[in-house]
C-alpha cells in the first residue's frame, strides 16, 4: 500500500469497523450509479434478491415473505412496488387460485443482467486499481471476517434489537 492510505501526522488510523461501512457504502453508490447508466435509476432494497428469486424458481407472495423474514402483508407491499415498476407480474397458481406467483417481467431480467454487469465492472475496476495480490487479499481478509457466517444482515441486526429492517 501506499502513502495515500496512512491518516495525516497526529491522527490515528481509523478503525476496520468504520473503513468496511464506508467500503460498502461506495461499492453500493458504485452499482446504484452503474444501474442508473443503463436505465434502473429506481433501484430500491430488497429488489435484486427477489426479482432473483422470481427468475431462478416459481415463487409465491408468501415464499417471498418467508425468504425475506418478513409477514406476508410486507411482501405484498414489496411486490406491488415492483409491479408497479414493471419487474414482476402476477398470476394465479394452477393448484389454487388465491395463490399468486410472481414472474419476472423482461424488464427484471435486463436490470439483473444490468446487476450483474456492473458488480464485474466494479471488482475488474478495483481489482485494476490495487492489483491482483490485493485483489485476493481483499477477499482472503473478508472470507476470514465472515468465518462462513451464515447469518444474514437482517437476522443481525434483529438479534441486536432493530426491528425496521
């Protein structure tokens, strides 16, 4: 590393804690800025993780609901933003009518694809910009922060007592 990444004389270096947030803040803003380029300026959270969801399998209302560790009444909100964006359509399931299955729309396949573009582009950009060794280094030091912890961020910061997630 270089010079660039040592704080002024007199202060101290911040902590890892803080250096994660604003990591994964700017990777955040990165994407958010990426997907706006391509068309997706109303990227909102959970929408990824469903409309994937959606792609890879026939899901329900509720599996979404279930998925997320949210009530049913909550999913249907998230799933009416999206169908008002035009990422999912509903349908009744053959087995029973009062069940609605939720499809991706062509419009959610381009923003995954969109998605997935640019998470590339921005690890070959960093990857670039600080070399392959510290390209894998990254990874081998957030693999070793994880220690496969399996728990979502969710189910963290519910265990710590948020209970808007």
């Amino acid at each position: 590393m270089n010079a660039s990444h040592n704080p002024p004389a007199g202060r101290r270096r911040p902590t890892l804690g803080p250096a994660l947030r604003r990591a994964w803040v700017g990777y955040q803003q990165q994407l958010d800025d990426a997907l706006a380029s391509a068309g997706f300026r109303d990227r909102a959270v959970p929408d990824g993780r469903i409309l994937r969801m959606c792609r890879d399998s026939e899901t329900t209302i509720s599996g979404i609901g279930r998925e997320l560790g949210v009530t049913r009444q909550a999913a249907s909100k998230l799933v009416a933003s999206l169908r008002a964006r035009g990422y999912v359509t509903l349908r009744a399931s053959a087995t029973d009518a009062r069940v609605k299955v939720v499809r991706p729309t062509a419009r959610a396949i381009a923003y995954l694809d969109a998605h997935h573009q640019a998470v590339r582009a921005i690890d070959r950009r960093l990857r670039h910009a600080i070399g392959d060794e510290a390209f894998t280094a990254l990874y081998a030091l957030l693999d070793a922060l994880g220690r496969d912890e399996p728990m979502r961020l969710r189910d963290y910061l519910r265990s710590r007592g948020v209970r808007e997630v």
